[in-house]
C-alpha cells in the first residue's frame, strides 16, 4: 500500500479520499513549517500532499528516497525545487482549475472597486467626513477590457466582463482565431491593447517573456486613465514603473493582489490613494480551498494506484482511461530504446521515434520519453522518464517524432533510429495479443524475438557452421540457451543471432564469443 504524507493543512475530506483510495495516509498539518522533522522523515513516503508552507528544496529530494509524486493544493509551486524533482524521477502536480473561479471573481471585484474607489470611500466615511463629491467613479458598462493572458482565468474574466456588457480585447499569443471568436473576444498584439483599453487585467504565469510586461515603456503605450488590475502573479508589472505612472495621473489606479515581494510590506505604492491592495486572496475563498484539497488527493492516489498523471508540471499527462491501454506500448518504447542505447558506444547526435497504427493513435508523450529515458540509461544511469527529454534537450541530441497509420502486417508498432558520431541504428518492436514487447526489426533485418531479461546480442557475416559454433561455444561455458532468434539481410550478408539466455555472461565468456570466426560484435544485453 503506497503511503502519502499531508504536511500542510488540508480539508479531512481529501485525507479521507487518499483512505477510500487505499492509500495510508500520514495528516501531519505542522510538519511542513520543520524542515529538519520533514528532512528526518521524508524517506517513508511515496506521495506528498501539501501547500505553500513546505518547502520541497533538493536538500528535501534527495533524502525522499522512495518518493514519486509531489502534489501541490494549488496553482503556484514557487516551493518546490521542480528540476531536482524531475532529475530524481518524481513527478510534481499542482491543482490549475480548482481556484480558477475564485481568482477570476476577485479580479472582476477588484475592476469594480477600482472603478468606484470603494476602500477610500469606505474609509472615508467611517471617519464620518460624507465626502459624496470627492469620489467620482465611472462605468464599465461599454469600457473595454484587456486581458493579458486568455487562458483557463483570464477566459473565466473575459465572459463574466462580457455579462456586465463590457468589449474584452486579449493579448495572448497561444490564443487561436477560433477559441477567441468562441470566447466571443478580440485577438489583439500588445500595443494595440494598451492604446485601446481602459482597463487591463493580467493572468499569465510569471516567466521570461511576461517578467515586467508592464514596465515604463508598455505603460507608456497605455491610455490616459487607464486602470490596472493584477491577481495573477507579482513581477507581471514593474512596480517602481507603476508608482511613477500613479503618481503623474497616467494611470487613473491600480488593483494588486498580489506584489514582487510576498509578504509586502512598507511597499511605497501602498503610500497612493489610487491604489487598492490585497494581501493575495484570489484563492482564498472555502470553496476553492476545499477544490484544490480534494483534486490533489484524487490526483496523487490516482498516479499511485494506477498510474494516471494529471496536471504534471515536468511529465506529460496520462488520463485514467489511457493508463491500461498506453502502458505496455510506454514498456515497449522504452525496451527498444534499452536495446539501442545497450548497443551504442559513442555520443548521440538524434533520436528518432516512428510511431505506426495502434500507438499512432494515442498519446505519444509518454513513449517518447521512455523511448529517450531507454536510450540514455545505459551510458548516463542517473536519468529516468521524467528527466530524460530535458537531458536530451540540454545535451543537443534532435529528437523527431512521426506517427502514421498502419501500412504494413502489424497494427501497431513503433521503430527507434538513434544516429552516432560513427552510424545510424534502426530497431522496431511491436506487442502481441498477451501484451508482451518483442523485437521484429533490428538494423532492417527482419525477426521475432521476445525481449527477456538477459540476452546475447551477435552480428557476424552469414556463413554455414556459424549458429552451429556458437551454441556449442556457449553450452561449454555453461550458458543455458532458453531461445534462439535469428535474421538475416540476404544470403551470405550480414545475419544476427538474438539469444535468450539463464544467467549473466562475464566479460570473459563475450570475448570468447566475440573471437569466434566471422563475429562482428557480441553485447551482453539486460532488460
């Protein structure tokens, strides 16, 4: 039974959900905060459930020695050291839609209370100054809208503004035609969205290309009263710039939920009337706390029950519905890929994967990285189907992915090209009705041969006699034969003997092999 540690508060109703699962499951809402407690007892754990308080640093990886999944309640996983995870194998998932609502609703509350400065007019007349006149807000009923960031928030934003009658213009370069018109919003670049809206909103991650989108110069661009909505992340909008435009009467105000610093404080736009600020609340609402709670623990007793991965931020997803039907192809994409890598002796240039009928068909991700993670192994050891693609990326290996149809006799199978500085390798294997990987095609030559846990891989020149010496040859060094696969390119060509073998063969007993007349390469291989 895999056992999960909940080290941050979560609702009794997902601890109860890992339990219905059959997963043990350790509720320990304080242990989070002690990183020498969680350092101390980490390494039990298969799954961790938690939320912003635990810090999953590498220190934290690398004593979780049984752990697969980290599973975040929430959008944001600034406290979780993603590629040390991913370098160690375990997949780390957060929950993007619980909250989406609740983020949404927040920013629509802050556009409409920016509009009618309500905080200051509320201030002001508690202390009793009735200052009816002083605040004079305006309407959003045809204003127009800008999002930067159409995405699962940023549309939820986009139809409720289109509800109070409002023109939603959006800034998104995943964005396509069609999803736009369907969101019944307009695709504009950047600059024109700041020419055009009067107010702006922002729902994107923070990464490279949206770090200070909003700077003097954007701001600069924007119109003349313009209002600033922000419940997405800090460092979407350099802050120094904002005071600045606030300050000259640029920008009308500003609605910020969240800051480049978190906890803000003594923030010097916090010293302006115009601004509206909140201490990061998009998500804070019971029913968004209570959502990401139970997709969390839904999402890790999934993967450690029956291998579906949801919202993976370092492993492509795998639905419930394609584990049990992509799972024998994901082992045979990557036997094949063990069987290439086994086999190669200089570095990699290209890898590429060819999909065919059966597995053309379904989600690819997943082979291809076993296919790599096969490929990597043998020379790297340190490298698994989570980290392997980065691996390959970072090292310059090209990987090419094609998917086709079926043409030929099989339903389905997939065929592995890995090119060396010295040559090229071709392997092809397919499964068969008890789901078991074989190997149908190495180096265009055509065979069947089930892959077994300890085989003896021989090229040698197609002469008579040669089969004959080399099952002599192994039965004196005592290695007991349990299948015998052979396959030639044409008479008197290149011909290879794929062997399945009980026990391991010693470097002495292939050098054997290896001198026997006509042999061209003999690998011990493993699976």
């Amino acid at each position: 039974m895999p056992k999960v540690l909940v080290s941050d508060k979560l609702s009794p109703t997902a601890v109860q959900i890992f339990k219905d699962n059959g997963v043990e499951v350790d509720y320990l809402p304080d242990l989070g905060k002690d990183k020498e407690k969680l350092l101390e007892v980490i390494g039990q754990y298969d799954g961790l459930a938690i939320r912003s308080a635990t810090k999953v640093t590498e220190k934290i990886i690398a004593a979780a020695t049984n752990l697969k999944v980290v599973g975040r309640a929430g959008i944001g996983v600034d406290n979780v050291d993603i590629p040390a995870a991913t370098k160690k194998g375990i997949i780390v998932m957060n929950t993007p839609f619980g909250n989406s609502i609740t983020t949404a609703e927040h920013a629509i509350a802050m556009m409409m209370a920016l509009a009618r400065q309500l905080p200051e007019a509320d201030a002001s007349t508690r202390a009793s100054k009735w200052e009816k006149n002083r605040f004079m807000g305006v309407e959003v009923t045809n204003k127009t809208l800008g999002l930067i960031g159409a995405g699962n928030i940023g549309s939820i934003v986009a139809d409720r503004a289109i509800g109070l009658r409002m023109k939603v213009i959006a800034f998104d370069p995943f964005l396509t035609p069609e999803r736009a018109q369907t969101l019944g919003i307009e695709k504009v670049e950047l600059d024109d969205l700041l020419a055009r809206a009067d107010f702006i909103t922002l729902h994107t991650p923070l990464i490279d290309a949206t770090r200070n989108i909003l700077n003097a110069e954007t701001l600069a661009k924007t119109k003349k009263g313009v209002r600033i909505i922000n419940c997405a992340r800090g460092g979407l909008i350099d802050e120094d710039a904002l005071y600045q435009a606030l300050k000259s009467g640029h920008v009308a105000g500003a609605a910020l939920d969240v800051f480049l610093v978190e906890p803000a404080e003594n923030n010097p736009l916090f010293e302006l009337p115009n601004v509206i600020c909140t201490p990061h609340l998009g998500a804070s609402t019971t029913e968004a706390q209570e959502n990401v709670a139970l997709q969390v623990a839904e999402q890790i007793s999934a993967y450690l029950m029956t291998g579906e991965i949801t919202n993976a931020l370092n492993f492509p997803s795998i639905s419930a519905e394609e584990a049990p039907i992509i799972t024998p192809w994901v082992k045979l994409a990557e036997a094949i890929g063990s069987f290439a890598g086994q086999l190669t002796e200089t570095s990699i240039s290209g890898i590429k994967i060819e999909f065919e009928g059966t597995p053309a068909g379904l989600n690819i991700r997943p082979m291809v990285a076993a296919a790599i993670n096969g490929v990597l192994k043998p020379s790297m050891g340190e490298v698994n189907m989570v980290s392997a693609p980065q691996i390959a990326k970072d090292r310059g290996i090209v990987v090419e992915t094609t998917t086709r149809d079926q043409q030929g006799a099989y339903e389905g199978y997939i065929r592995l090209t890995v090119t060396t500085e010295r040559q090229t390798r071709a392997l092809a294997g397919t499964l068969f009705v008890n789901g078991k990987p074989r190997i149908i095609q190495v180096k265009d030559i055509n065979m069947e041969a089930e892959l077994t846990p300890s085989m003896l891989y021989v090229t040698n020149a197609d002469k008579p006699g040669h089969i004959g010496r080399l099952g002599t040859l192994l039965g004196t060094l005592g290695i007991n034969i349990a299948n015998f696969n052979l396959g030639r390119a044409e008479v008197g060509g290149d011909a290879i003997a794929l062997v399945s073998i009980d026990g391991t063969l010693t470097e002495e007993q292939l050098g054997q092999i290896a001198a026997l007349d006509g042999v061209k390469q003999a690998k011990a291989l493993k699976f």
